[in-house]
C-alpha cells in the first residue's frame, strides 16, 4: 500500500473520464457509501443488440471511490450488458492497480456496485459485504 | 507550562500497553482517535482479568462468598461512578450498554410517558446520531415537535433566539462537547433557562465525562448519559444519571428477570432504583472495570487531564497553522476556551478518507468521515472531514508525527 495513490490514481481523481451524464440513458443506478459519503451515478447508453455505446458516471469521494469508477466506465464501453452485470471485483481491482485495504474496498467497489445494479435493473450484492458505518 | 504537562503524559501512556506496539509496517502509533473510543489502562485490563479469575458468579441472587464478592464488586463500581460525576447517590447511576443505549431508555420510557401533540422536544444542529435519531422516531410516536438550536459557522449555539425557542419545550436533549467539532455547549447558561420553562433536559456526556470534571448536580441536569469505553473503560458498559424523583416516577424500559419485586401470574410489581432499568444479568464484569476506570483517571486528576488536552490542543493548532496557506481548513471554534480536544480538519482537495489512510501508513490514527453528525456535515456544506482528536496519554510527539505525515500527504497528491 506504499504505493497507494499512484500518478495515474490521482490522475483520474481530478481528471474523470466519461464524468457527467447522458441525454437519454437506456439504464442508470445509483448509490451512496453510508461510511464516507461518496456517491456514484452510472448512466448507461444500450444499443438494440445490448451493448454499452455510451457510459457516464457522476458523484463525489475519495479519490479510490472516483479513480476506480472513472478507469472503470473506460471498460465498459463495448460490452454486452450481461458481461456488465457480470463484471469481477477482480476485474476492478486489476484496473485500480494497488494494494487496497480491507477498510477502503467499499469504496473502490461502489462504481462496480452502481454499475452492475444499472445493467441488472436492481441492487447489486455480493456475498462478503458488510454494513458500513 | 506545555513541557511539564508533555512529559507527565508520556508517563502516564506507559499505562497503556497498546500504545506500546508498532504498526505492522514497523511505525510507531500515534493513537488521535480516543473520541471514537479511548486506549484501555493495565489497571482496567487486570480488573478484567481479576473478575473472571476470582470473582465471577451471578449477582444479587446468590448467598454463598464468591457471589457476595461479585455483588459487593458490581455495587462498588456503581459508587465509584456516581461519586465520579457527582450524583447525590449511587442509585441514580443505571448502568446501560452505552450512550446510546441510555439515551433510547429515556426516549422509550420517559418520553412516551410524558410527551404528547404540540410538545416540544429541542435539540441542537450538532448532535450525534445518538442523540437525535431517537428523538425523531419519539416525536413521530408522540406528535412532539423537535425543534433545533442552530449553531453558526464556528459550530458554536446560537442563543439569540433561545426564549423563542423553548416556548413549548418539554425537553432538551443535547451533548456536552460535539464529537466533531469539538463546541462545548454553553449549559450553564441553557439549562437554567430550560428549567425555567418547566423543561426537563438531558445531556449527552460522551464526549466530556472522559475528558473534564463533570458534576451533574451542579449543572443540575435532569438526565446525564455516557459510554465507559471513551473514559477507559471497556465497550459494552455506559450509564444513565437521573435525578430519584424523575427515575422514580418513570415506567421500566426492558422487563424481566432482576428488575422485579414479585411476580404473579396476573401481574408484577418492579424493583426500586437503579434495578428497575436492569433487566436481565447485567454486564457485570465491564461494569466493575468502569469502576477501575474512573478510579484511575481520579488518581490522575480530571483537572489536569482537561489542562493537558487544552495544552495540546493549542500546540496541535499552532503547527497545523503553516498548512493553511496550502489549504488546510480547520472546523470548529476559534477560541480554544470553548473547545475540546477534537480537531476537524480538510486538507486541499484530499477527501478526507483518502488522507486518513495517507496518516495511516505513517502509524497516525486519525478518523474521517461523517463523525455520525451527517446534518450537521450537510449544514456546513463538508462531505466529510478527518478528525484528530486527543486524550491523556497523548503527546506532543503524536502531534509532531501527524504534521510529519500531512506533509507527506502533501507530497502524495502534489499539494502545493
Ligand atoms: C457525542 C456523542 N454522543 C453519543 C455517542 C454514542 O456513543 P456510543 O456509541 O458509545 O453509544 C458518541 C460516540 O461516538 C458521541 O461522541
């Protein structure tokens, strides 16, 4: 974790990359970390064949929360919406690159959560989630 | 005058053997959240372990020695902590879980029994959410008003308006010392005029039973709550005071075993004061190391703990003043006088989560976040802060390694 926030982290921390939203989203979801504030909105653009042409997402939080959803919308784009409700923490946690501790993976999985629950139409879980704050 | 008071502090965080231990990346702890909870002694550790190992039995119903010993123990505790706050006797000390847990057997059994429609129950913009979420469901139940004091940019009551305000007040719930901004509350100056108006009030002492000199005949509260596990205590124990006459008067909150007088099938008479309000087996065990808590920060004196907070505190804000230039925002109130040893702060455009984990890999401890406070974040317009806040055994060295840290921080994300 001594390498925690790497340049490109940061990066995408100031700079977020699909950041905003669309005019018409074919499915959108979002969701708040109760333990630091951030919250996230994904806003999804789907073809007939269900395949993401678009994404933006929106919010506010740390720099984790942020930088991972912004590198994650950057993937998104292409695949089939199924594939999206699919997508691995491992995934999001190969992008994001660094060590995260067990205290901070909340907030580098919000963006894959709010994502994922866009793409299902309903909240996404996963098994090992705990309450926060 | 800050030098004497550093090293005696040194000493007295010899007492507490986690401070003692490394970080797992080899750093040595500076431990700045004791509002969240404190650092536990070795005197409160071996209470503990002397409990389970001599003295453990079930208390008031046994006849033989080893249950006596644990009543006798469990009783003394109750003493010791009426004695620390100053109430007129142990009876009006009722043990609960915690704050919170004192807090809601008010709400639950006072204020059902006593507030109806167009009551008016008033709290503060600062509260925890301790202390305001029970009010909001009970004046849902009752169709009571909660009504709020306002606090201004400093975090500090405003009392302007404060004879407009209790107009219809039956109660006046608010805390001691705000958990995130540090504010102490003007209540020398609140709760006579609250008593004026017939208001019962009741204080929220988390955060000012650990840290200073709390005499709740003397504030003349009418109900006074706080967790042990903030004064050197263990978790799992916290006490409500309240005046006889009030507790007296006042329905049982939980029912059952130990909080009754006789049982019948039909119908059931209840306990006398304080076993009224404690239902089932008490936390026997973190109760008597309560005891041993509040004995050791006797034998060290709130006084001077209270002195060497503020002490800290003003050497804390001096060498935090450097980073305001490169946007630091310190919260709270300006005058030290009118605050504890809790310091909320944002540094640059760093969310404060991300710096708390930046101090984390230098060993400082430090909480972010919402502090459980989020309409008072709301109000202020902060999406979350970091907060260090001191106790006792704290150092200047723990400040000195947090300045360290934030300017590593600084580095990290290129602050200028
Ligand atoms: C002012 C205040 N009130 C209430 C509480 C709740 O204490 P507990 O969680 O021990 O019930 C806290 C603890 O964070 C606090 O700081």
């Amino acid at each position: 974790m001594d390498d925690f926030y790497k340049e490109y982290i940061l990066d995408h921390y100031r700079n977020p990359r699909n950041f905003g939203h669309l005019d018409a989203p074919t499915a959108t979801a979002e969701d708040l970390n109760p333990l630091c504030g951030d919250k996230i909105r994904f806003e999804l653009q789907v073809d007939g064949d269900g395949r993401v042409t678009d994404v933006r997402f929106s919010g506010k939080g740390c720099a984790i929360s942020q930088a991972s959803a912004s590198m994650l919308s950057e993937s998104l784009k292409g695949e089939m919406l199924e594939d999206v409700a699919r997508f691995s923490q491992e995934r999001v946690l190969e992008n994001v690159g660094i060590g995260i501790s067990p205290a901070r993976m909340k907030c580098a999985m919000l963006g894959l959560k709010v994502a994922k629950s866009a793409a299902l139409g309903e909240i996404a879980h996963w098994p090992d989630e705990a309450p926060a704050g | 005058m800050i030098a004497e008071p550093d090293a005696r502090a040194a000493r007295i965080a010899a007492d507490f053997p986690l401070l003692a231990q490394p970080t797992s990346r080899g750093k040595r702890l500076a431990y700045l959240d004791s509002a969240a909870t404190s650092q536990k002694p070795q005197a409160v550790i071996d209470s503990l372990v002397h409990y389970y190992t001599h003295d453990n039995a079930n208390i008031h119903r046994g006849v033989y020695e080893l249950a006596e010993r644990a009543t006798d123990a469990f009783e003394g505790a109750r003493a010791k902590v009426a004695r620390f706050v100053n109430a007129a006797e142990p009876a009006e000390i009722v043990w609960t879980r915690n704050t919170t847990e004192a807090i809601n057997l008010v709400s639950f059994s006072w204020g059902l029994a006593n507030l109806e429609p167009g009551d008016v129950i008033l709290t503060t913009q600062l509260e925890h959410h301790s202390n305001l979420v029970p009010w909001q469901l009970l004046a849902a139940k009752t169709g009571a008003e909660l009504r709020y004091i306002e606090v201004d940019a400093e975090g500090l009551h405003v009392l302007d308006d404060l004879d407009e305000k209790l107009r219809g007040v039956k109660l006046v719930a608010m805390s001691h010392v705000s958990n995130t901004l540090g504010t102490i509350a003007p209540l020398a100056e609140i709760i006579p005029r609250a008593h004026a108006v017939g208001a019962v009030v009741l204080i929220d002492g988390a955060q000012s039973t650990p840290h200073f000199a709390v005499d709740v005949r003397a504030l003349d509260v009418d109900f006074f709550v706080a967790s042990g596990h903030k004064m050197c205590g263990p978790t799992g124990i916290g006490f409500l005071y309240g005046k006889r006459a009030l507790l007296d008067a006042m329905p049982p909150f939980l029912t059952g075993g130990d909080m009754i007088r006789e049982v019948g099938y039909e119908r059931t008479t209840f306990n006398e004061l304080p076993w009224k309000f404690e239902a089932g087996t008490s936390n026997i065990a973190d109760a008597i190391a309560l005891g041993a808590a509040v004995e050791y920060l006797e034998h060290i004196g709130m006084d001077w703990v209270a002195a060497h907070e503020r002490a800290l505190t003003v050497y804390a804000l001096e060498r935090l003043q450097p980073f305001v230039a490169r946007g630091l925002d310190i919260y709270g109130p300006k005058d030290v006088t009118k605050r504890s040893g809790v310091i909320s702060f944002n540094f640059a455009d760093i969310h404060a989560h991300d710096l708390a984990s930046i101090l984390d890999l230098d060993g400082v401890c430090v909480r972010a976040g919402h502090h459980c406070t989020m309409p008072l974040m709301d109000k202020m317009g902060w999406p979350a802060t970091a907060r260090a806040s001191f106790y006792l055994y704290n150092t200047e060295r723990d400040v000195d390694q947090l300045i360290v840290a934030l300017d590593k921080a600084a580095d990290v994300f290129k602050v200028a």
